[in-house]
C-alpha cells in the first residue's frame, strides 16, 4: 500500500439519496485500501440583503446545526455499519458545501460527491456541488450517480495522450491494483477519409505508447484490454463503460482550451455515464 493510497478518502453528505450512493462508494474504497474516511457536511446559509449595501450571511439556525450533525451520525453510523474496523471522522464545516469539501480534502487521495443534493435544482443532471468540486479537486475527484451494484467490475479510462490522459490511465492502473479488476482503455478517433484504417492505427498506436508510459511509472502488471472506435470520446467512453466499475477520465484533453478547467469530453462524461465517473487532474 503507498502513502498516497492510505491518505484520507473525503466525501461529502447532506442526507440526500444521492449522498448517500457517495457515501457508501466512498466507505468501500476506503475499506479496500485502508485508509480513513472522512465525512463532510458544509454549512452555509445564503446571502441576505442589506439595505443600502452590499450583503450578510446569516448565522446558521440551531436547528440547521442539529440537524447538519444528525446527518453525520448517520453517515458515521451507516459507515461502519459495512465496515466495522474503518477510521471514521466527521466534519461539520460552516462554509459552501463546495468549498467546504474542497478545504478538507487538500490532503486527502480522493475526493467524493454524489450528482444532486438537497440543494441543487431537480431538473439539473449534475448539481452545483459535484460539477465545482470535480473541477478544482486538487486530488482525484469521484462523481457518484445512483446505481445498482459494481456491474462487471472493470474500470474503463479514456486516453487521448495529453498529459491528463496519462495520469488518467497511471490512477486506473493503479486502482486496478488495489481492486483486482482489469481496465479497458478506450480511444476515440474521428475519420479523415473513406476509410478508418489509418485513424484507427494512429490512435491504437497512441494508446499503446500512453500504455507503456505509464506501465513504467506505476510497475502496474493488471489486465489490459483496449477499445479503439470512431466517433466522439465521451460517446466511445461511456459506451465502453455502461457495465463498468468505475470510469476514469482526465480533466482536459488535447482538445481543450488550457484555461478550462474541465474538457468538453470529461464534462461530456460525466453527464451521460451511470456509473461512478473519476476525474483525474494532470
């Protein structure tokens, strides 16, 4: 087990169902790698007017406070309920949820959010919490949408050769190792011409040579299979990974703005997959 395996796993609950499908995620991949669990709730009334200037922020009810801690007894019961021996902390945090998660795992190995909470409009696919902590974790960052079981228990990573591709790949490897599970790289590739041959060899050949590298940096051994199809990657991707674990994406690709944050396909992603979705920053 390397250190930065056994750091922290964060993740935040609000006592939505959504949080809760986080919550157990996160339990599980604590357990498996042995390392402490720590589970946020972020505290923050909004913004109120004041007359003649500019705004205050309201002091949180007793009542909100009561009921922030029950939903962390509740998550560190729930918690160790299926996993007796875990490290459990909690942390009640008066700040955005956002932030509030961000500030706690700035020395954790992975960050942890289910798509919606209490507080995010119904008829958004992804709330504000999860789309904001998945940008700027300084860690990996996992989205968890509600789904049933761990499908077929392989962990799918998209790979592009950009440098965030390849840290993508060496954290799918390297969670591979800890599960036990083979990966399924997958590259996408758009055709030029009449036929797809040499798109297809160009991106199998980068695939490949993305593989190597990051073989030689994590010592990984797991499985590998590769999927190399045409169209476009977040399609590719989330149709490779519809039976997956977990899903893996860097934050940018080679086609993204540099300024951004997240890309155009890890966006993509992480609106269309149902299964728990891994942004990896380069």
């Amino acid at each position: 087990m390397t250190n930065e395996q056994s750091l922290p796993i964060v993740v935040g609950v609000d006592g939505s169902p959504d949080s809760g499908f986080a919550l157990d995620w996160a339990t599980a991949e604590a357990r498996l790698r042995g390392a402490p669990l720590y589970a946020v709730y972020g505290l923050w009334m909004p913004m109120a007017a004041v007359p003649f200037g500019g705004a205050a922020v309201l002091p949180p009810s007793d009542e909100l406070r009561a009921y922030a801690t029950q939903v962390l007894d509740a998550a560190r019961q729930r918690a160790k309920e299926t996993a007796p021996d875990l490290d459990v902390d909690t942390f009640l945090v008066l700040r955005p949820p956002a932030q509030a998660l961000l500030d706690v795992a700035k020395d954790a190995g992975l960050v942890v959010a289910g798509t919606r909470g209490l507080g995010a409009i119904g008829s958004l696919v992804l709330g504000s919490v999860s789309s904001r902590v998945a940008a700027h974790a300084g860690c990996p960052a996992v989205v968890v949408p509600p789904h049933e079981g761990t499908g077929d228990g392989s962990i799918v990573v998209g790979v592009d050769g950009s440098a965030h591709g390849d840290a993508a790949l060496r954290f799918a490897l390297t969670e591979a190792g800890v599960r036990s599970a083979r990966v399924v790289v997958a590259g996408a590739f758009r055709m030029r011409g009449p036929t797809a041959a040499p798109e297809r060899g160009e991106t199998e050949e980068l695939v490949e040579a993305a593989l190597g590298r990051a073989r030689a940096t994590t010592g990984a051994t797991v499985e590998v299979t590769t999927v190399v199809e045409p169209g476009d990657a977040a399609d590719v991707i989330v149709e490779a990974a519809a039976d997956a674990a977990l899903v893996v994406v860097g934050s940018r690709g080679r086609g993204d703005v540099r300024s951004m944050l997240l890309g155009s396909t890890s966006r993509a992603v992480l609106h269309q997959a149902a299964r728990p979705v891994a942004i990896v920053h380069g």
